[in-house]
C-alpha cells in the first residue's frame, strides 16, 4: 500500500511552547483517515499544516514522497480539496461558487457545466443551482462547500469538523451522503472530527490526537475496544477504569485484582503485571440481586447504584462496587428492573470484554 502523505517528526510552536508533535503519520492511497480528539487537542494545526496554511517549525510532511518545501505551492493546492468548519462560499449563486475553482482551471466551458451540475446533483442539491449561496442554510452550504471540493477531483481532500456546526438530523443525513461518496469515489481523506461516532462511521483507520500529541492510530474497532492508554480510553467512551494487577495468568485467561476485587480477563500479560482494568458501560449488565437469572457472563460484582441519569435512549447508571462502575441499559429495562438511586444491583460482565492497559 503506497503512501500518499507521510508526517516525520512534524512540530508546530505558538509562543515558544511546542502545540503540535507529530513523529510520524502516513496516509496511504484511497484511504480516509479520521484524526479525532477535544477541542484544542492541534487537530485543525495538523490539517492546516497539510493545507500548506500553516509552516510547520521543524520536520516534514511528504507528498507522493516529495517534502512540500520542494512543491510549488500553488501547484500543491491545486492537488487538494479543503471543506472547512464554517463554509467560504463567494457571494454569487451555488452554482457559481462550485464552478469557480474549474473556472480558474481555464477548463472548457462545457466541462465546468457538466462536472458542476453533476457534484450539485451527486450533493442533493441540484435544486438549489441559482440560489444565491448567502440564503443557503448551514447544511445546504456545506453541502455546496463538499461539491465544490469534489468537481476539483483533488487527490486528497481535507475535511476540518465539517458537520460540527449542524443540527443532529442534517448532521446525519449529511454524515450519511458523504460516507457513500468517498466509498464511490476512493478518494483519499483526511477527516478531522472531535465525534467518535463521525470518526468510526467514515474512518479506515482512526488517529487520536491528545494534547497536541498522537496517542494511538489504528483500526476504527482497535482504537475503540482497545485504547493504548488510559487518557485514550477515557476520551473513547471507556468510562470504567480502575488500576489492578495481574495475579495469575494461564492460557489467556487473566485473574485480576482489582479494588478488593478479583477479576477475570482476556489476554497474554505475565502475573505481577501492573495493569489498568477498562471497561465500556455498553458491555455491564445490570441484574436484580433478588433470583439472579443466568448468564455467561464470568465477573459479577455487587454494588449500590450512585446515580442514575437518561442519556438519550439509553440510561446512565453508575454503580459503587467498591469504585464506580458504569453502565448504560436501554430506558425499558430500567423501568422493569425498577431501577433507583440506593437500590442494590449486581453488575455482570464477561471477561472478553475486559480491556487491560499495562501500566
């Protein structure tokens, strides 16, 4: 698999102090790269510094092996497409502002009208042509913006948190459309999002960037079942970590001390191992202390539930097992479990599910 950008000790200072550390990324051919992480984490530094808006202070970024400081730079540009957060649309119609950039091109005036009626209509919004671009609303201009982007056929496209400012159902729809077109075009991406839904709906591979530093890249799945340390684990949805230790380990299957606790999990560490324990609250099953049904599941823990809060169509509850563990049910099991804050529970989880971080 070939290369199209590769980062090399990348660093990026703001008043003499170092916000972006990248010592190495690559991004290969017909890939769609998600870099996710908080707000202020360098994510939109990192995609500017692709964009060539932003010289980095040391190190590298390659393109088809080239370093851009051997590029011209308006040719290099010309090989990009850039959607940004807030769409730049030009005060014309939509059709104009997505034929502008093939007009630049000097392309033939049958090929602008083709290649721009084609991406307005692939975008949903062919209805829209001689709408001026200022009337349009936050979905329809970023929908202008990825069409736009799209007729250049760039051959990498930089997206900088194009849906953050977009209510949930334009959102998804949005969210929706773009995935189908960068499946049917291949075309290679790098999407910035702070959304970990956004990033396991559209990513090949994840990168999660942490306090201007790349924490881990990998697998959407391996970046979200098993996170490389605990700040990457708290910051994709593992809200039960606890600090244990490896007490006896045969055949992959681990006894773990945890909290008073002994633990059953999956994996190859040594005893005497220092280790943190991780769980997601989607994989704890809350069962009444009262006639316990069976299950597979290998831990069980007691405990009194702390609190309970609604989280969408799931509810939230936390459970005090001698530290809080987390779990989400759907809204109907709580109300048959009669779940409240104080009553007892039993929280169930297998030992696959378990997730160890040495330490």
């Amino acid at each position: 698999m070939s290369h199209l950008l590769e980062i090399n000790a990348l660093s990026v200072q703001r008043g003499g102090r170092e916000i972006l550390r990248v010592d190495h990324l690559a991004v290969a051919e017909n890939e769609v790269l998600a870099v996710i992480g908080p707000n202020g984490s360098g994510k939109s530094t990192l995609l500017l510094c692709l964009a060539r808006l932003i010289k980095p202070d040391g190190g590298e970024i390659l393109f088809r092996g080239t370093s851009l400081a051997d590029l011209n730079e308006l040719s290099y540009r010309r090989r990009i497409g850039l959607v940004l957060q807030e769409p730049l649309l030009l005060d014309t119609s939509v059709h104009n502002n997505v034929a502008t950039g093939l007009r630049f091109r000097r392309l033939p005036r049958q090929e602008v009208e083709q290649s721009t009626n084609a991406w307005l209509n692939r975008l949903g919004i062919g209805h829209l042509s001689q709408r001026s671009a200022r009337s349009l609303s936050g979905g329809e201009a970023q929908r202008a913006s990825l069409a736009r982007a799209f007729a250049l056929q760039p051959e990498i496209l930089l997206l900088d948190e194009p849906f953050s400012a977009l209510d949930a159902p334009t959102r998804i729809r949005l969210l929706e459309d773009l995935q189908a077109l960068l499946r049917a075009t291949s075309l290679t991406t790098v999407f910035i999002t702070h959304d970990l839904d956004e990033a396991l709906a559209l990513g090949d591979r994840v990168a999660v960037l942490l306090s201007g530093r790349m924490r881990q890249v990998g697998p959407p799945e391996e970046v979200y079942t098993a996170p490389a340390d605990e700040e990457v684990a708290a910051f994709v949805g593992v809200e039960t970590v606890v600090p244990g230790v490896v007490l006896a380990a045969q055949e992959g299957l681990l006894n773990v001390e945890a909290k008073g606790h002994q633990l059953e999990a999956v994996g190859e560490l040594s005893a005497g191992r220092l280790v943190y324990f991780c769980l997601r609250p989607e994989d704890v099953t809350l069962l009444p202390e009262v006639h316990l049904p069976a299950t597979s599941a290998r831990n069980r823990l007691s405990g009194r539930i702390q609190l309970i809060m609604p989280q969408g169509l799931l509810v939230r509850v936390v459970v005090d097992c001698g530290f809080p563990l987390v779990a989400l049910v759907t809204r109907a099991s709580a109300r048959e479990m009669a779940l409240k804050e104080g009553s007892r529970v039993t929280a169930a989880f297998k030992a696959s599910a378990v997730h160890l971080i040495p330490r």
